[in-house]
C-alpha cells in the first residue's frame, strides 16, 4: 500500500521533472514496480514516466537491462555494480532522461550475513551526468516497509540527480 506521503512526494517530483523537461524510468526489483505505480498513481503522470521494467530475476536484469551475467556472479544481485547496471541499463534501453533503479533483499527471508534484510541498493543515473548510487540498510520492520523506505530513498536520489 502506497502512504498518502509517498503520492505527496511523488507529485513535487513529477512537477520537478515536468519544470525541467525530463523524463523518467524506473528499473526495479525488490520493490516489484511499486516506484512506477506511485508516480502512475498521481494524474498527468504520463508526460514525465516513459517506462518501468520489473526485473526481478537476475534473467531479467539481463535480458531487459543487460546487466552482465558475470557482474552477478560476481557480486550479486544486490549489489552496487549491479544496481548502477540496472540504471544504466534502463537509460540505454529507453527513452527517458533519467533512470532509478532498486535492488535488495526485503524480506522476510533471503537475507545473509553479508547481505541481511533491509540491505537495498539505489543507483539514479541521467544522460550526460554521472550514475548516483546509495546505500541502505533499512530497520527490518517487515517487508511492506522496506519497500516504502526504498521507494521514499529512489524519490530523493532522483531529486538530486536533477538537482545537479
């Protein structure tokens, strides 16, 4: 369920792009495309959202976003090399000015020692700029919130990758 927070946030956002001219993309996994729907969720969302891809197998990382088979391997898929090929990925495969993507373990289970629930890399990258990445260990408060705390996270990498 996306918080009446998240809409709010989600509307300064597209107004921010839309004052700009650019376009967005998102690029997900652990959260499912719950980004796309809470930018799809507020009216007239259509001038500034070109797509979102749902890559939440590591085939689908590499078949919509070519994320190499060997950087999974070798680091996983939550990880920040794959994170910032994910958005990479979605700018070199779309139409969009700028791309976010999201990768981590939500919950419940999944987690490791090295990567436990909660751990979430986001990489936002734009045309012509560098590719941002953040990483965060979120409180493990069940899944639902984690993938709120990520989609809150995307929105403000976002805004500062169009702020630079």
């Amino acid at each position: 369920m996306v918080t009446d927070r998240l809409i709010a946030d989600a509307t300064e956002l597209l107004e921010a792009f839309r004052q700009l001219g650019l376009t967005v993309a998102t690029a997900e996994s652990c959260t499912g495309g719950l980004i796309a729907g809470t930018l799809t969720e507020v009216a007239g969302s259509s001038d500034v959202v070109d797509r979102g891809f749902v890559t939440y197998s590591n085939e689908a990382k590499q078949d919509m976003l070519g994320v190499p088979p060997a950087l999974i391997r070798e680091h996983g898929a939550v990880s920040e090399p794959v994170a910032i090929a994910m958005a990479e990925g979605a700018l070199r495969n779309g139409r969009a000015d700028v791309t976010v993507s999201v990768t981590g373990v939500a919950g419940p289970g999944g987690g490791t020692d090295t990567k436990p629930v909660g751990l979430v890399h986001i990489a936002c990258a734009r045309r012509g700029k560098p590719t941002l990445h953040q990483r965060h260990l979120f409180t493990d408060k069940g899944r639902s919130a984690i993938r709120q705390d990520t989609i809150a996270e995307a929105f403000r990498i976002m805004r500062q990758q169009i702020e630079t």
